[in-house]
C-alpha cells in the first residue's frame, strides 16, 4: 500500500475504534456519546496536518474530508449498532436529513483539515 494511503488508513482506523468504544462507554458510564465530538475533529486535524507535512495541503484537507464523510456514515452506523447513549433526537433521520449532516461534517472536517494543514504550513515552512 502507499505509504500516503496508510495515513488515511490510520485515521479511518481511530474514527472506527472512537466511535466503537466511544459508544459502547457511553453505555457502561452513562455519558452522551456526542460528548466524544470534539475527539473525532481532533483526529481529523491531526491527520491533515501529518498528511500536509509530507504530502502538500490539498491532501491534507481532502484526507480531513473524507474521514469527516466516513464518520457521518460508517461511524453513525457502528455508533447506532452499538446503541450508543444519545440524547433523544427531536427530528426523524430520512435520508435526506442524513445526507445533509453528512455534507455538514464532511464541510466542517475539510475546514478543520485546512486550519490544521495551514498551521502545518507555517510550521514546515513552505507548502508542497
């Protein structure tokens, strides 16, 4: 696999692990799941930023993107399988609704991934 790949690969893997066990704990210590939201951003930061450093900002926030769509779809689905601990939603989850939320976290991860790139930018000292 190419090595730029595994880095999209390592970040697909904690959204995964988050979202499991982050479910599965909201069970067992009576927490609302949504609370581990600002973990899933910090992991898309994080990824952009290490996929800025060594392969330019456009992979950074497209890398960002994406796990923002996987977490919108593949991570709700592992999430709503484990029955995590949410708060009762007020709105029915139509397809249209979820395809909205996931173009609104798919947006907001791709702009965290460009501040994270960005900070990665400055650090670095010039952009691929």
């Amino acid at each position: 696999m190419n090595q730029k790949y595994k880095i999209l690969l390592y970040g697909m893997l904690a959204v995964t692990l988050l979202d499991a066990l982050g479910s599965l704990a909201s069970r067992q210590l009576n927490f609302d799941y949504s609370a581990l939201g600002w973990v899933s951003f910090a992991i898309y930061g994080t990824t952009a930023f290490i996929a800025t450093r060594q392969y330019g900002l456009a992979t950074g926030v497209l890398f960002a993107a994406i796990l923002g769509f996987f977490d919108a779809s593949v991570g709700w689905a592992i999430s709503t399988l484990l029955n995590a601990n949410t708060a009762e939603l007020a709105i029915e989850i139509t397809p249209l609704t979820w395809f909205a939320l996931a173009l609104f976290n798919t947006g907001l991860a791709a702009f965290i991934g460009l501040v994270s790139g960005l900070l990665a930018v400055v650090i670095k000292g010039k952009a691929n």
